[in-house]
C-alpha cells in the first residue's frame, strides 16, 4: 500500500475502458476502501486530486453524439457506467453486489473529489441542468419553469411513499428525510429556488405521519418513531419559517398553508398521540415531547386559519369551499397570525464517514470482495494482456 499502482490510464484510454473499465472501477473501489480507518491510503490521495482536464471540458456535444472517444478520463467513464448499470442486456445478469461496488465507487468519488460534482453534471445534460445567464442577472437564482429535472427530491419523495411497511426501515427513513432536509438548508443559504412540485413532498410527509400512527402499537415495539415524527414536523417548520427564501413563488408559501389546513386532521392526531406519551411516564415520554413543542406552529396555522374558513363558508352561504376560496382566505389573514420562533431549523450535524458509518462500509466492502473472488476469472487472456500492458505504470 505504500506505492500505488492502479493507474487512472487505464480509464482515460477508451480502447482499455471499454476492454477492462467496469473491472477497473470496482479494483479502484476496493483499493480505496483497503484498511482506510487503520492507515494512510495512497489510493484515496489519489482518488482526491484527479483533475483530468480533458474529462472536466467534456462538452454537452460530445455527449449527445455519444462520441466515446470525445469522453477520456475516469470521471466520464464512471458516471456512463453507473448510469448504464441497471439498464443491461436482456442477457446480461449483473448481481446486487457487483452493482453495489460500482455504487461504491460513486460514493467515493463523490465524496473524495471536489471536481466530480460539476463533471457528474455535465456528462448529463439530458437532465436540463440550469444555466446562469449573461443578463440581465436574477437576484435569486431559480430553473426555468417547465424544465424541473430528476433531483433528490424526487428519489426521495419516491422512496418515502414506497417503502410504508411493517418491516419498517427506519434508518432508510431517517437518512431519506435528512437528505430532503440539507437540500433545503442549502437552498435557504443560497437562496436558489428551485420550481419544483413540493406539494409531492408534503403530501408524501403527511402520509408518512399517517402511517406512524396507524401502526402507533407495531412500530413501537422496535422503533423510536419519534425520530422520523420530529424530523418531517422539523421540516414543515423550516417552510413555514424559512419558506420565502427559497419557494419558487408566494403563491408556493399560500399553498403550503393550504395543504397543512387541508391535512390538520393528520396533525391533530399526531398531536393528541405525542401529548398522550409526553404525560404518560415511560420510555418514550421524552421523544414524545419534542414532537409536542416542535407542532406549536403547524397548531398556530391550523387554529388561526380554520375559523376563519368556517367563518368565510357560514357567510357566504358555501358548504364546500374551493381551493381558491380557502386561498384568499389564508391571504387575507396572513397579518394577524402569530408564529414563534423556532433555533435551530436550519443546522443539521455534517456527514462523517468514520466512526458513525465504519461499520456499513466494512460491510458493504467484504461483500463486494466475496462476490469479486466468486466472479474473477484468472485465466481470462484479457485479464493478461491488461496486467502486461500496466505492468510498467507507477
């Protein structure tokens, strides 16, 4: 370990990529991973100052006429891969852990390299990633409306409304709603604001709320399920408090008041299951309470607002009012709310590998070393004629 010998040509040539690339990312994978919390890996230095210059001016042209010899280096190399992976032939048989090695080596990149990022986005432009333009210069930088790419988001949102079991993954969740919970820190910070269906969100979150207390008795006999119930209200109240700073529009922060009016009955039941465990002595009384305090808003909205509705339907003769109609009553009655000030909202603990996710990547590494030595063919010529042709790189 003290020279290291994978070399990065190997991934930058397209005639060896396309022979011995796949074989190479998952080698440089576990390279990386090789005793990295017990000693200094060459292979991470090295992995962190790739700065292939013809791989970070990789143009959005080159792309499309999928020119493979136009796209050198590891970066492009990597991103085809991983976005190819789940897309084989028909009679092609690619495992989970030969997937999840490529994944790896993803993760790595990502978090090792500070030039991946801006490479991972230009080796995609189908995504319809923003461009700033010349002028005139928004104060606040937004996507274009009609042009929502993939994000996080949307995975996120997606994994939440799949994933409702009894079998519940709550470690799954509690990153899931994290990771929804930086982006917004990030968008606070930047101000960017992003045209983006959040409605989705919202409503994917009140489920999620829904679910924790129809299955109140069954989940908690394995979870803290007020770790996930504090996280989603936690991101109702960075919204409501932060919400102007980065919805793409006011009309965003009216129908965010709109839906937590529509839904209070979700968050009057969680507030009647959270008071029930704060006043009851028992293990779960002191989670139960950080549920209680964080909903004051969310009940200041609903208990300032749906009067008012009442009120407005009463006089005007309407037994079921329109979506528009609540929404002129929430813009009218906007000034005589009051909110409290909530610390805190947007700080959240920064991502560390050792210690706290040592354990998975042990893991996830002696799995996809298994399965490597289970597949590796050592008599292959292809396999000689890489180890010849290297065999002099340093």
């Amino acid at each position: 370990m003290i020279h290291s010998r994978f070399s990065f040509q190997i991934l930058s040539n397209p005639p060896s990529r396309r022979e011995h690339g796949y074989d190479a990312v998952v080698l440089l994978a576990l390279l990386v991973n090789y005793r990295k919390y017990e000693s200094v890996n060459p292979y991470i230095v090295k992995l962190s100052i790739v700065d292939d210059e013809a791989t970070l001016n990789v143009s959005n042209q080159q792309y499309k006429d999928k020119e493979e010899e136009h796209q050198s280096g590891f970066f492009s190399a990597l991103t085809n891969m991983v976005g190819s992976m789940f897309i084989a032939d028909a009679d092609e048989k690619i495992s989970v852990q030969t997937n999840e090695a490529i994944l790896l080596a993803l993760y790595e990149a990502v978090h090792l390299n500070r030039n991946f990022i801006t490479v991972l986005a230009q080796s995609h432009p189908e995504m319809g990633l923003v461009t700033v333009p010349i002028s005139p210069i928004p104060t606040t930088p937004v996507t274009p409306l009609g042009t929502t790419p993939p994000s996080s988001d949307d995975l996120m949102v997606e994994f939440i409304v799949t994933h409702m079991m009894k079998e519940f993954p709550m470690d799954l969740y509690v990153r899931c709603i994290q990771i929804v919970h930086k982006l917004l820190c990030y968008q606070k910070k930047c101000r960017v604001r992003l045209h983006y269906t959040w409605r989705e969100l919202w409503s994917a979150l009140i489920n999620l709320l829904k679910f924790l207390m129809s299955n109140e008795t069954v989940l908690l006999a394995k979870h803290n399920i007020f770790t996930v119930a504090l996280l989603v209200v936690n991101l109702f109240n960075m919204f409501i408090t932060y919400g102007d700073t980065f919805l793409p529009t006011p009309s965003s922060y009216d129908e965010l008041y709109y839906e937590i009016i529509r839904m209070h009955q979700n968050f009057d039941n969680l507030y009647s299951m959270v008071l029930r465990l704060s006043t009851n002595a028992g293990q779960w009384k002191e989670p139960a309470s950080k549920v209680t305090h964080a909903l004051v808003n969310i009940r200041a909205i609903i208990n300032h607002f749906n009067p008012k509705i009442e009120s407005y339907a009463a006089v005007n003769h309407i037994s079921q009012l329109s979506e528009e109609q609540v929404l002129e009553v929430v813009r009218s009655n906007y000034d005589t709310l009051t909110l409290k000030l909530q610390d805190g909202l947007d700080q959240y603990e920064r991502y560390s590998e050792q210690h706290k996710e040592a354990a998975f990547f042990k893991e996830l590494v002696r799995s996809i070393s298994i399965n490597v030595r289970r597949n590796l063919a050592f008599n292959t010529l292809s396999q000689e004629v890489l180890l010849k042709e290297f065999s002099t790189i340093s």
